[in-house]
C-alpha cells in the first residue's frame, strides 16, 4: 500500500514539476513578450520624437523663409520708395524749369502786366501765362495727391500682408 501510494506521489510530483517547468517557459514567454513591447514601445516613442523634432525643423526653416521673405518685400519696397522718390524730384524739376522768367513773376505781377498792358495781346498772353500756371498748380496737386494716395494704399496693403 505505501509503496502504490508512494507511486501516486512521484506520479503527483512529476506531473506538478511538468507543471512548474510549463509555467516557467511560459513566463519566460510572457517576459520576452513584454520586453518586445516595451522595445516596440520605445521605438515608437522614438519615432514620434523624431518626427516632432522633424516638424519642428521644418517649421523653423518656414518661419526662417517667412521673415527672409518679408525682408526681402520690405527691401524692394523701400526701394520702390526710393525711386518713387527721385521720380518725383525729378518730376518738381522739370515743372520748376519750364519758364523760369514766368516763375519769377509773383501773380500780382502778372495781374498788373495785364492791367498796364497796352493791347490785347499782351493781356492775352499774360492771361495765358497765368492761366498756364493755374493749371500747372493743379497738375501738381493732383500728382502729389495720387502719390500719397499710392503711397498710403502700398502701405495699408503691406501692413494687411503682413
């Protein structure tokens, strides 16, 4: 009887060692499974801070190529300025030297030439003269006003641009 129940015990004990062994690969197992996700995990995470990092270089080299970009624009504006500028010193020049002895004349003399003048020729030409110079006063105003104003709405529109 002892030595059958001394059978039943070793086959008891082989069968909880096959056991133990079983579920010892088997945690084997499940370590290796996990330390390959957490690997997996890992690369992941790595992969995520790259392509961050990544986006954040290109971010930087957008926003590098947005203030080259505006530096550029304001360069070529202040250029346009520039020779908007000349344009227009040029432009007073050339209104200032069109006659330069009825530039001298103040408009009282001219009324006077016309009052003392003796035909009426002389008071149509000094009529002339006056009405010719209103006009080029017009023409002035008007071209200095269209400047600003382009000068205003070149400004208005950078600023919304910007």
């Amino acid at each position: 009887f002892l030595l059958k129940e001394l059978d039943t015990l070793r086959a008891k004990n082989k069968k909880l060692q096959d056991k133990l062994s079983e579920k010892d690969k088997e945690l084997k197992t499940i370590k290796l499974d996990l330390e390959l996700q957490e690997r997996a995990t890992e690369a992941k995470i790595a992969e995520k801070i790259a392509a961050l990092v990544e986006e954040v270089y290109s971010a930087q080299r957008d926003r590098d190529e947005a203030v080259m970009a505006r530096l550029r624009l304001a360069n070529e504006e202040r250029d346009e300025a520039f020779l908007r500028v000349q344009r227009l010193e040029e432009s007073l020049k050339e209104l200032e030297n069109i006659n330069p002895e009825e530039n001298d004349m103040t408009l009282q003399e001219l009324l006077n030439r016309i009052n003392n003048a003796d035909t009426g020729i002389d008071i149509l030409k000094n009529g002339a003269i006056i009405l010719n110079r209103i006009h080029r006063t017009k023409e002035r105003k008007k071209k200095i006003i269209a400047e600003e104003m382009n000068a205003v709405i070149e400004q208005r529109d950078a600023a919304l641009s910007q």
